[in-house]
C-alpha cells in the first residue's frame, strides 16, 4: 500500500489548493479529507470521512496514514464566539494531533500565522501561539509549522475585509524589508505547494516557516 495523506480543512483556501497538489502529483497514492459534510469532487485517489469534529475520537480508527495537513482556521467575522473559534483553531488540530500519534502517523503540518505567541495580549496571535504549542507537546516525530501573513487567492466569497487588506497590502508589500519581509503577504497555492514539498522530504523534528522560507520552499 502506498503513502497516505490526510487533510483537515481541505475547503479552505490553502486546504483546496493543497488537495489540488495531492490529487495531482504522485507523492502521495491516497487522499483522505476529514470534513464536516462531503465536498463536491471525486477522485480514484480520495477518501472523504465526514466527522462530528467536536467527536472526533469516534472516527480515530479511520484517521490512519503517513502525515496529517492541518489547514482548519477560521475568522472573528464568520466565527465571533470566542470559545468556537478556539474549537476550531485550537482544540480540534490538537486533537487530530494526538489521534495521529496513536495511529503511527509521523508528520504534521500545521498552518498557523505571523506573530504567533502564547504570551500576546491579542487572542488571534495568543490562540495560535498556544495551539503551536500544545501541538509540539504531542511529540509526533515531525512537526511543521506555517506562519503565512496576510493570503492572498481567494476567488470565492471573499469578504469585504479581506478585499480592502488585499488592496493595502498591494501597497506596502515592496516596502517590506530585511526583518519586516516576513509580514508579505503571500498567495495561498504557495503555502500549499511548500507544505507539500515538505511532507515528500520527511525531515524529523521541529520546523516553523515564514515569508521568505516558504517562498524558498515551493
């Protein structure tokens, strides 16, 4: 049997482009998503296991292969209950994590945000800082972790925010230098194909990624 990967949020921006990768390249020989209700596209290489993410133990037996892509995340707009929005960033990609490190997977890659810190007064920085955290606990043989900026390539639904902060970051994005080039904003189909390229490497231990070394990687 060959190599298996498993993506949670694969609806999302950087998720659809990273199953695109996965579906197309030959990296990988199966696909599982784990999503609340199944997406419209079928493939000889993919699986979709619709979960009850707040029970995900009850589908751990089927949460099995070689590396797990965290691209789960959410917003203050779609989700302004606090204590959601930290289901969704923080508890259900730890969970993945601890099921993962039952089932013998040996990677995971997480995609977290710039700035992360468990010790910010901000809770978007503060929740992803202590979802980076608790995720290295788990201590699954290899962990990799993204902090994109502000993504840019969303087609579909996107919000008024996002459209005025596409514009802003149009503007300053060649004025980010030497320290401040890890605030670029970043297409999403980059951070997926640097996620993939890092899985078919398979180094041990733990990696996180900003700006220019995501740039460097896809």
């Amino acid at each position: 049997m060959g190599k298996k990967a498993i993506i949670a949020g694969a609806s999302g921006l950087i998720g659809s482009n990273l199953l695109q990768i996965l579906l197309a390249e030959n990296g990988y020989d199966q696909v599982l998503i784990i999503v609340r209700k199944e997406m419209p596209i079928n493939h000889p290489k993919l699986k979709q296991l619709v979960v009850d993410f707040d029970k995900l133990d009850n589908s751990a037996a089927e949460i099995t292969g070689d590396v797990i892509f965290s691209c789960l995340g959410t917003t203050q707009a779609l989700t302004p209950d606090k204590a959601m929005y930290r289901k969704i960033d923080h508890d259900y990609p730890v969970k993945l994590a601890q099921i993962g490190l039952k089932n013998g997977v040996e990677q995971f890659h997480l995609v977290s945000a710039i700035g992360a810190n468990a010790t910010s007064s901000t809770f978007y920085l503060k929740l992803k800082g202590e979802t980076e955290q608790d995720i290295a606990k788990v201590g699954l043989p290899s962990l990799y972790i993204y902090q994109p900026s502000m993504l840019k390539g969303r087609k579909d639904n996107l919000r008024f925010g996002e459209s005025i902060f596409n514009g802003i970051f149009t503007l300053i994005d060649p004025l980010l230098f030497g320290g401040l080039k890890k605030y670029h904003s970043i297409e999403g189909a980059a951070v997926a194909r640097a996620m993939y390229n890092q899985s078919i490497d398979n180094e041990a231990g733990t990696f996180k990624y900003q700006y220019n070394d995501i740039i460097k990687l896809k």
